[in-house]
C-alpha cells in the first residue's frame, strides 16, 4: 500500500495535478490533512457515502473544489469520512477557499506570515496561509492563539461565515425574521445575530426548535453549508448586470448563459408584493432565485421597506419578457405598480 501510494504521488506530480495531501488510510481526518484540492470528478467513488444523507452535498462540495477525501481506508478505497469532526484548521482552509480570501487592498511593508497573528502556528503548516488571509479579513481574532487541532461547533462555523461575506462585501437578500429556538439562553447578542443571519439565508438551519450552537460540525454537515454558501455567492457575485426601476419599459440583451439580477423597491409589511406575471418564456430565460431584504438590519418593522431580487439565467437565444405588478393579493383593483423589461437572448 505505501508504495502505491508513493507512485500516486509521482505520477500525480509528474502530470502538474495539484494532489490530496491525504495518506492516512484510518480516515482519521486529523488537522494534518486539507480537506479540498481541485475539484472531484469523481467524487462518487467515496466507499463511505453511498448511503449517507449527505451524499449529494458532498459531491456537490468536492465537485466545487471545497473539499475533498481524506485518502484511503485499509482496503485502498477512497474515503471521505464524513462523520468526522472538523477542527479549525480544516475550517480556515475550506473558507479560504469558498471565499476567495485575499490582502484585499491591504498593502505590506513585508510578506505577511501566520506567525505574525497567530503564535501557535507554524508557518510551514498546511493550513498556515488560509489562518492569516483569515486573520487580515478578520474572520479569526489574531489576538488569541489559533488552536488548530480544536473542533469547531456550530456558533463558531456561523461566525465564521457571516464574517466571510462581510469581508468579500457580499450583501444577502434576506427577510430580517427572528428564528424560534429554545436553546439560545445565555448567547451574546452578536451571537443570536449571527443565528438569525444564517438560519435566514438557509445557510444553516436547527433541528426543530433547537440550533445546537455548542454542538460539533461534522464534515458531511460542512459540505452542506459550503454548498448553501457557494449559491448566495454565485448569486450575488457572478452576476454580470444589475437591473432596477431604471430599466422600466427598456430592452436588456444578454448572451446565452448570462445572469443578472433585478432588484425593486418594495414594503411588505404593508400588505404589497411584487408578483411574476406569466408572460415570461421560462425554457428561454429561468428564475434562478429570488429574496427580499428589509432596509433596516435591526428588525422587520411595520413601515420598514426593502428592496426585492430576482436572479435570472438566459438559457437560449431568442426574445421575451418580464413583467411583474406590484399589488395586494386581496384586492381586485389595478396594480399600484407595474414593472416591465423586454429580454433579448444572443447566441
């Protein structure tokens, strides 16, 4: 078995793949090994999936390039364990690379190293570049050691992520409601903040009226939410146009495989919703997405208005349309509002 992995290895090299740093045929998942490379293709040959509930999140996640096996069992099967913890030098991997973490415009009189935040880490640790793009985004506190073989539980994951968007700039639709949970006693107040955020977005969700904050993540649990957060990111980061009220009664004109969002001011709490007429070729262009954010980050009040978004991929050439009214579905009077675009698909 070593000298088949050893010739893995060189050959692996030998053709310039960027290879799983992962030998550890117990499957242990121990903070020594990343937990991504490039993506998966194959990520259906894990031996320990086939039956798991999470089995379409982690091929999905190790098709994305997020994560990927953890190298071979005894039987020289690949596996994924996916009922193993994560600990936290696993988790600033995978968000480094979920997220893109960059210097952003920050500027360096010297190559920054891990060190320079973190005391604990060695620089020519695996995961040590991914803990210091964390550390300069702020998603870890480089004022504490980093305690990469520590496990990270559900609080600490959701902190994490919410601290990722907001470093890459990302704003989420979302409609600001207060989550249910019977479990929350004694959490600060940007803690239930952060709950809110990602049980809002659909990011991570609790167990009936309980979120577990101080349970462990395991890693089919992770691929899940690096899923969720790949799908917020593509819908606001790789959208080519914004549309808005501006584009009332004009012509917008993509290319096939395009995306765009349109975004209109709307109120809720007053009763009024913006409503998708059928005018709409849905084999020619598709509803991606579509979500709500209120203006006030606080609280939905009564009064408070938002702005409504709808994610849209042009699918084949061609010519249709969007219209949509603004009105109370109880009432049989004309619209307050309508909007209308017309949509040109090129080849």
């Amino acid at each position: 078995m070593k000298k088949y992995f050893i010739w893995f290895l060189v050959m692996t090299f030998v053709f310039g793949m960027p290879v799983m740093c992962s030998g550890d045929e117990n499957a242990s998942g121990s903070s020594n090994q990343p937990m991504y490379s490039t993506p998966l293709l194959n990520s259906d040959e894990f031996s320990d999936i086939h039956t798991h509930w999470a089995k379409d999140d982690i091929q999905k996640a190790c098709r994305y390039g997020l994560m990927s096996g953890v190298g071979v069992n005894k039987e020289g099967a690949k596996v994924f364990s996916p009922d193993t913890s994560v600990n936290r030098a696993q988790l600033v991997s995978v968000l480094q690379r979920t997220f893109n973490l960059d210097y952003g415009d920050l500027q360096f009189i010297k190559q920054p190293l891990a060190s320079d935040y973190f005391p604990d880490i060695d620089n020519n640790a695996w995961y040590a570049n991914a803990a210091m793009l964390c550390a300069i985004n702020k998603i870890y506190d480089a004022s504490s050691s980093f305690s990469a073989e520590q496990n990270v539980s559900r609080i600490e994951i959701a902190q994490a992520v919410q601290r990722c968007f907001a470093a890459k700039n990302v704003n989420i639709p979302m409609i600001m409601l207060m989550p249910i949970y019977q479990d929350t006693q004694g959490l600060s107040t940007d803690e239930i903040n952060t709950i809110t955020f990602v049980s809002n977005t659909g990011i991570m969700k609790g167990d009936g009226q309980s979120f577990r904050p101080r349970d462990g993540v395991k890693r089919a649990e992770l691929a899940r939410i690096l899923n969720r957060c790949t799908e917020l990111l593509e819908l606001n980061i790789e959208v080519k146009n914004k549309v808005d009220e501006n584009y009332n009664g004009k012509t917008l004109t993509l290319k096939e495989g395009e995306s765009f969002v349109l975004s209109l001011d709307g109120n809720p709490t007053t009763g009024y919703t913006w409503n998708l007429s059928d005018s709409r070729d849905d084999q020619m262009l598709a509803l991606i997405d579509q979500g709500y954010q209120s203006s006030s980050t606080a609280s939905n009040m009564v009064g408070q208005g938002g702005r409504n978004y709808w994610k849209f991929k042009a699918l084949k050439a061609g010519s249709t349309e969007i219209k949509l009214y603004y009105a109370r579905p109880w009432e049989s009077v004309q619209p307050l509002k309508t909007f209308q675009v017309k949509i040109i698909i090129n080849p």
